[in-house]
C-alpha cells in the first residue's frame, strides 16, 4: 500500500500512524526491558543499590572536599544508617519488574525519539527533516546527561540527607525496597526530562508560543519555579537545592539562545519570501 502525502492524510490516517509509532516504543520499551528483567540481579547490585555503599563515587568526593576544608560530615561515614527490606509479598517481584520498565524506557529512549520524531518530521520543511539526526542525538544526550546528574548528584545527596535524618534515637530507619526504589527512580527520571528544557523551548518557539522576550520577562519567575523544583527533587538543605538549581538556571539560559536563534531563522526566510 502506497504512503499517504501528509497532505492527503485525514485526522483518522494521523491517529492511525500515531498509534503504530506508539506500538513501536512499546515493543522496543518490553524488548529492552526484558533483558533488563534477565540481569536484573546485577542492575540492582550495580546500579540501584550502588548509593547506598559509602564508596560510591558522590561519597568518596564530598568526604574529600569536607576532609579538605576541615568540616565534618556524613559523606565520611562507614556506612549509611538505614536498612533495605520488603514487607510484602509481591514487593522484590514488583521492584524487578517496575525496575527493568524504567530501564527499558531509559536505555531506548534515542528510539522513542526517533519514533515521535518520524511522526511529527513529515508536517516539517525538507531542511528541518535533515536535521533530525541532530535532533535525536542532541535530544538523547541531554536525557542521558540528565539521568546521569538524578543518579550521581540528586539520589546520593537526598538519600545521605534522609538516612542521617533523626527525630529520635528510638527510630531505626528500616525503609521499604519500594520507597527506596522510588527515589532512585524519580530523581533519575526527573532530572533526565527536565534536561530536555532546551528541546521543549525548540518546539514551543518553533510554533509561536514562546520568545526570547517572553523566556527573558520571565526569568525572575522562572528562577523560583526552578528553586521550588529542586526543593521538590531534593532534601530540603541549601546547598543541595544549590547545586540542583545550578544545572536547571543553565539550562534555561541555553533555551533562551535557542529560541533566539529559531526566531532569527525564523525572520530569514521571512525575508527571503518576501
């Protein structure tokens, strides 16, 4: 059967086309998944359950810079004063199965990219489309990138803040593998999709909703959205919203260049239309 001119295809033929890229990310989604359900035992060794060792890497640096400056901290400590166990029944199955999810989506991501991009490339000019490869490398490195800073930074900052926290000495913390499993995960997952602001700018100003104007009159507010999100996504101490808020600020001053330079494109082609 002949492909459709984008032209030509109905609101029917769009649904119809979303919903094969859609089963595609599924599959790719279960595919990846599965073998991460295969070697789930090293994912959780090795990754997962790798911040809670006092030897991981955010550790090892913070005691260092503590021990360099004279002060004394947790980062220093011979172990984290918390307990991991499961209190139900389906609890380990269902952290695996949620767990080797989340790895799927993670690690294909640059397809899922590809896919959305494959349905929304069509509506775009000829030298859009040929920047997609551009786009889907651009897109992935900064969802990695993020990942990589929820993982590093924001979990071993929030879990050491929440392990040393006491009300009382008569409290253990004896945490529950899915709540342990959550903050790993939200703070991997949050951090890789707020990375994606730069790309999320792009569109909006690409379609008219966004301008550098706008990103600029509106940075103050941006600021204290920014500083809510990191109190969200971290403990509640300074300096890790801090060194949260750092990446984000960026991060928008990079959307407001990229914005600046689709609207420059965008006023080029204007003029040479004309």
């Amino acid at each position: 059967m002949a492909t459709k001119d984008i032209n030509e295809m109905s609101f029917l033929d769009h649904l119809e086309d979303l919903r094969w890229h859609l089963i595609r990310i599924c599959l790719a989604v279960v595919i990846v998944a599965t073998f991460a359900f295969i070697f789930s035992r090293f994912i959780f060794d090795a990754i997962i359950f790798a911040p809670l060792e006092m030897n991981f890497p955010t550790y090892h640096f913070l005691c260092s810079v503590a021990n360099f400056i004279g002060v004394n901290t947790t980062f220093c400590a011979e172990e984290m004063p918390m307990i991991i166990q499961n209190r139900t029944m389906a609890g380990q199955f269902s952290a695996d199965i949620w767990t080797a999810i989340l790895a799927g989506f993670i690690i294909a991501f640059p397809y899922i990219i590809y896919q959305l991009w494959k349905f929304i490339s069509p509506g775009l000019h000829s030298n859009e489309r040929r920047h997609s490869r551009g786009f889907i490398i651009i897109s992935s490195l900064l969802f990695f990138i993020g990942v990589l800073f929820g993982y590093y930074i924001v979990t071993p900052l929030s879990l050491n803040f929440l392990a040393n926290y006491s009300i009382s000495k008569v409290v253990d913390n004896q945490i529950d593998i899915s709540s342990y499993i959550a903050l790993v995960r939200s703070s991997a997952l949050a951090s890789g999709l707020i990375f994606e602001l730069p790309i999320i700018v792009y569109f909006l100003t690409k379609i008219g909703l966004v301008t550098p104007e706008f990103l600029k009159t509106y940075r103050k507010y941006a600021l204290v959205i920014v500083l809510i999100l990191s109190a969200i996504i971290t403990p509640p101490d300074i300096a890790s919203q801090v060194i949260v808020a750092i990446p984000i600020l960026i991060l928008y001053q990079v959307s407001i260049y990229i914005s600046k330079v689709v609207v420059r494109n965008q006023k080029i082609k204007e003029k040479q239309h004309v």
